[in-house]
C-alpha cells in the first residue's frame, strides 16, 4: 500500500481476520465503509437501489452481477451484521430476517417439504413448540418431541423421512445440556440437518458448528443486541445451505431492517464482555438461591454439579445469564414473589444488560397443553430469571424481597 493510501480504511477484508480472537470479530468483522470513510458502519435506511443502466439492472436482478437490489434482500447494513456473527460463528454465511422465530420459520420453510419428519427436544421456547406443533403440520411436516438429555429417544424417534434434528442448548428455561456432537452424528448418519439454537450462549460461550451442527438459529433480540432495543433473528451455516434460506427470505420478506442491523452491529461490539459479566453474576445469583430455605431447585448451566457438567465443560466456555428454579408452593408463590421485585422487570425477554423475572408457564410457555407443560418440567412454581449487569449484590437484595413475600403467606 503506498503512502496516503486510504483503500485500506474502508474496511478489513474478511481474510485478514482469520484467526483473531472474537473480541475482535465483534468489533471489526463485516465492516464495509463507504466513500465517505465514516468510522461507524452506516445505516441505509432504503428501500430500493439505483442502477447506471437497464442492463445493469437485469444483471443485478438475475444475479449475474452482485450488488443492491432491493432492502426486502440486499441492504448493506444488514450485510454487515450478517457478516460479522457469521464470522463469529465460524459459519460461511448467514441470513438476517426480522425476528428469532423467523430465523426458524425461513429455515424449516427452506429446507422441508410435506411428508418430512423433525425430531425436537422438549426443551425449546414455547412458540418454537406452537410452530412445529401446530402450524407445520398443517403442512404435512410432522414432530415429535424427546428429551434433549436422551440419546436413546433421539435414536427411537429416527424415522425414513426425518430430515432435522432441531434443538436448545442449554434448554429454555431448565438449562439442560445437550450432546452436540452425539447428535449431529446421529442426524448425519440419517441425512438429516441439526439444528441448534444457540441463544443462550451465543458465539461468545459455544460455537456448535465446532461439534456438528449445520445450522444455528439465534433470536438477536436477546443478547446479541443485549439492551432489549430492536427484535430480529439470523440463521448462520455453509454458503450452500444459507443460499436456500436466503432464497425463501427473498420470496416470503420475514426481512430484517437496516436500522435493527445496525443496532445489532452496536450490539456485536460489546458482546464478549457483556457475556463474560453475565456468566459471572448469574453464577453468584445461582449459588445464592440454592441456600434459600424458600427455594426447591435451582437451574443453571455453571453449576459445578450440573448433571451434564462434563458436557458443559465440553462445549461452552461459561454457565450463560440465564437461571430458573423453583418456589415452594405453586403459582400464588410463584406470582407473589414476582410481584414483589421492584429491581428485577418483570418482562418475557431475555439477554437484556437490565435483569428480567417471568412466570414461564403463563408466558413464554402458556400456549403449551398441560400435558406438554409436564414433559418440559413447567411448572406452575417455576421462575425463570435473565441475569442482567446491575450488582449482583442489588440484585441478590431484590430477589430476597421477593421471597420474604413468599414466607409472609405462611405466618
């Protein structure tokens, strides 16, 4: 490069930051400046592009030449934002579309057809189980559920026309841990897809690409965005199988906003430290909870005697922000305790810097059957907790307000 050569700041090629640390894929990777040299990435809030010509025009349309079509599908900002957790992922290519279930809706609407079969652990956000549930089979796209935590069920729910294996780990919102590894191999012999929503831990804690998996599914209204700002969704995987995501999110528009996308980037940035203060004050909050005479269990992916602690270990760098346990009593506790935080928001969102409480069977999982709320272990005394960045100490006072609340219904 020659002296007063600017070239170079218009942004890093991709190449150059193969092997640097995720600190710095947060920050650096996917960046492309304009002329103008702007420092921060820039927002394109357009609809559409110009073209120099019609024939520029058809070759952008029928793809034989790359560039910006239209922002249901092509927009700059939201190309940064797929690069750089694509990157962080170590995933070939993702697709950004406009919330996390719509990152599952694109990849399942891609990739299966009617008379297909999906094996999926009980463990996944409720309306996750409502789509697969209820809309897919209408359809013709059949699920059964099974236990994340069983190799056998996984194996006996195989049959000639499964084509995913779709999971959470750690689960929502028990924190049970899957094998990854076990499981991509089990859908790799059947020439299925495994699919893993890594939402809890993002790239930052786990990377399943690493141990098997295809595809991953994020909701980047959680903690990629981190401050509860902006709801959308990415799928990350290999050039070729993102290529069929991308073509159902060009026809179907379930598309992410250039604005999203540069709150996301924003978001990106700070990723690695938020996730390593959240793995530290959720764990100080969990261990606290477990001496709490008005607490039955606790959950949480950090404990030193997780069941599936070797596991953990295995696959995640920390426990994650994300904890729930169970109240003695049942809903009215459950309800009691709640109502009585006045740090904690009592909101359904997770992953955000400020920490959130809800009641998962009337929220987040209230559109399961009881019987379904059974088989996830929601019950009606069950709490889940997103760990945020306020001080632990704060919030270990708030959650004690709480349970004093609880004791006072039995005096």
């Amino acid at each position: 490069m020659k002296d007063g050569d600017n070239s170079a700041n218009r942004g890093i090629p991709q190449a150059d930051l193969t092997g640097v640390s995720d600190d710095t894929l947060a920050v650096r990777a996917g960046q492309q400046r304009t002329t103008e040299l702007e420092h921060s990435e820039a927002i394109f809030p357009t609809s559409s592009f110009v073209y120099n010509s019609a024939a520029q025009a058809a070759a952008r349309f029928s793809g034989q030449e790359p560039g910006n079509i239209y922002s249901r599908f092509t927009n700059p900002t939201v190309a940064m934002f797929e690069k750089r957790i694509a990157a962080m992922e170590g995933g070939e290519r993702a697709v950004a579309t406009g919330s996390g279930m719509s990152a599952v809706l694109s990849t399942v609407m891609a990739l299966l057809q009617q008379g297909d079969h999906v094996v999926c652990s009980t463990g996944v956000f409720g309306t996750t189980t409502v789509l697969f549930q209820k809309y897919l089979a209408r359809f013709g796209v059949q699920t059964t559920f099974v236990s994340l935590t069983d190799p056998a069920a996984w194996e006996a729910a195989i049959t000639p026309r499964t084509r995913m294996l779709f999971l959470e780990t750690p689960s929502n919102p028990l924190c049970e841990i899957a094998d990854m590894q076990a499981l991509a191999d089990l859908a790799h012999r059947h020439k299925a897809w495994f699919v893993v929503d890594n939402c809890f831990c993002t790239p930052v804690l786990q990377k399943p690409l690493l141990f098997g998996a295809d595809i991953i599914i994020h909701s980047a209204t959680k903690y990629l965005d981190g401050q509860g700002r902006c709801v959308g969704g990415v799928v990350v995987g290999s050039e070729e199988t993102m290529n069929e995501v991308y073509s159902f999110m060009r026809s179907a528009g379930p598309s992410m906003s250039p604005f999203n996308a540069w709150v996301f980037l924003k978001g990106l940035e700070t990723l690695p430290i938020r996730m390593r203060a959240h793995c530290e004050y959720a764990s100080k909050v969990a261990h606290w909870l477990r001496e709490q005479p008005a607490i039955e269990q606790v959950f949480y992916a950090g404990f030193e005697d997780h069941p599936q602690r070797a596991l953990a270990l295995k696959q995640q760098s920390g426990g994650g922000g994300v904890l729930s346990f169970r109240v003695r009593g049942g809903r009215e506790e459950a309800w009691r305790f709640i109502d009585n935080l006045r740090l904690i928001s009592i909101t359904a969102n997770l992953g955000d810097t400020k920490s959130t409480v809800t009641h998962p069977a009337t929220t987040t999982h209230g559109r399961l059957s009881d019987g379904d709320k059974e088989i996830s272990g929601i019950t009606e005394n069950l709490v889940r907790i997103s760990v945020g960045l306020e001080s632990p100490q704060d919030l270990i006072a708030d959650i004690q307000r709480g349970l004093d609340a609880i004791s006072q219904l039995s005096q």
